[in-house]
C-alpha cells in the first residue's frame, strides 16, 4: 500500500494525485453584475488614457473596494468563481460539459 492510500484523517480523501477536489460554490443573485463591473474597469483601466486627477480618482475608489471586500477573502476553492456554470465566462470554458 502506497503512503498516499495509507493517509488517514485530515484532508486524504481531498487530495488525490496531488490536485484537491473542490465543490461548487453557490454564488450569490449578484455575483455575476460584480464580476461584470470588475471586467469593465480591468478593460478600461488598460485601454483609457485619463488625466491624473481622474486617474488619481479611480486609484483611490480601486483601493477603497479593495479594502472592502478585503475581509471576505477566503481560500482557493471556497469563492463562487470558476465553481459554478453559472458564473460570467463560464460558456467559454473549453472543459465545460453539458
């Protein structure tokens, strides 16, 4: 018996081969609009050529949604992105399976 097959406890059934086994994570009724709206600004964020107030503006609004969403951070895994078909993107997924 390999040392991996005698595991016991812990995390032996969530790791097989090296990769963890990972469970949909129900997204909330909005989930998709935020990921939209976070879309949009990485696009314009590189395809705009704003002066530096604006600039400066956007810098300081970025970081404050950072820090708000800063203390709901959780583990690989464990978001709602890239777990469910029903995620934003999802439908261009090349492993999708219907």
């Amino acid at each position: 018996m390999s040392e991996q097959n005698d595991r016991t406890g812990d995390d032996a059934y969530e790791h097989h081969g090296g990769f963890p086994v990972y469970e949909p994570v129900k997204a909330g009724p909005n989930f998709g609009r935020l990921v939209e709206a976070f879309r949009r600004l990485q696009d314009l964020a590189v395809s705009t050529h704003a002066p530096d107030d604006v600039v400066d503006e956007a810098i300081a609004k970025a970081e404050a949604l950072g820090d708000l969403l800063e203390p709901y951070k959780v583990r690989e895994g464990k978001s709602p992105a890239a777990s469910t078909w029903t995620s934003p993107g999802a439908e261009v997924c090349c492993c999708r399976r219907s």
